[in-house]
C-alpha cells in the first residue's frame, strides 16, 4: 500500500488548531469494487459551546461505504481531535464533519450520527445521511442508545 503521500501516518504530528487547518488523508482502497461498510466510532468527542464557552462532549458514529480510497484514521482522529478548542452548535459540528468526510473520500454513501450529551438539561442528536445505499449491503445499527439520564 502506498503510503508515502501521507503527512500524518508513521510521524510526530500535533493536532490542527481548528477544522479547518485539519486535513483527512485517503489511502487506496485495495477492495475498490466491493460494496462494504466501515465504521468509525468516536466516544470521547468533544467541542466547545460557541456562546458559553463550556465543553460539549458526543458520541460519533461514521459508517460509510467507501468507493476507491479510505479515509486515513489517524488524520481522522486528529481532524476530530481539532474540534476540541471549536465553537459550535452540535448540528454544525456534525454536519462539518460529514461534509469534510464527503470531500475527501467521496464514499458510496456515508451516514453519521452524532449522539450529543445533555446541554442545558436537553440531549441534542443528529443524523445525517447521503442517500440510499447500494442494495444488499448489511447497514447494522449504530448501536447507541437515546439518552436516558441517570435511570
């Protein structure tokens, strides 16, 4: 595989200080041709509220059927790692993420849920989805659970 075109794979990287400084790297897909799905699961993800400043913490689910590159983890861990010190809305914050997804991979078909913990007592979560995927590919659930609070 070729590898030597990555900037982040295999090196000392810090973390992009915004989104938009973040770059999501492609490798080829050495299955291209084949209809599967990939997921991505970030448990920890956190961002800032844009009007009060304090931290705003996710649960994100990419799957995606990838067409002929995937998408590089660890330039997607430090892209995701970028919106830690970012304010924004959760719906921007899920839709960006996507959106850059899209950009770079161009996948077959892409669905992400961001599963966003209370803020001011009212969990936010949002979905986002690119269109039907191909027929016959098993699409499992994301497997999280609508917030329930302590009980």
């Amino acid at each position: 595989m070729k590898t030597e075109t990555l900037g982040q794979l295999g090196h000392q990287v810090d973390a992009p200080n915004s989104p938009e400084e973040a770059v999501l790297e492609t490798v080829p897909n050495p299955q291209a041709g084949t209809d599967y799905v990939t997921r991505f699961v970030a448990p920890e993800f956190t961002s800032v509220c844009p009007v009060t400043g304090q931290p705003d913490f996710a649960h994100i689910v990419i799957d995606y059927i990838p067409a002929d590159v995937l998408v590089e983890s660890k330039s997607l861990k430090l892209y995701l790692t970028s919106f830690r010190n970012h304010g924004a809305f959760h719906e921007d914050c899920t839709i960006s993420i996507a959106k850059k997804f899209i950009a770079a991979a161009k996948p077959k078909w892409l669905r992400i849920g961001g599963y966003w913990y209370p803020r001011g007592g009212i969990p936010i979560d949002v979905f986002y989805q690119t269109g039907t995927p191909p027929e016959g590919v098993w699409i499992p659930d994301q497997g999280v659970q609508p917030y329930r609070g302590r009980g």
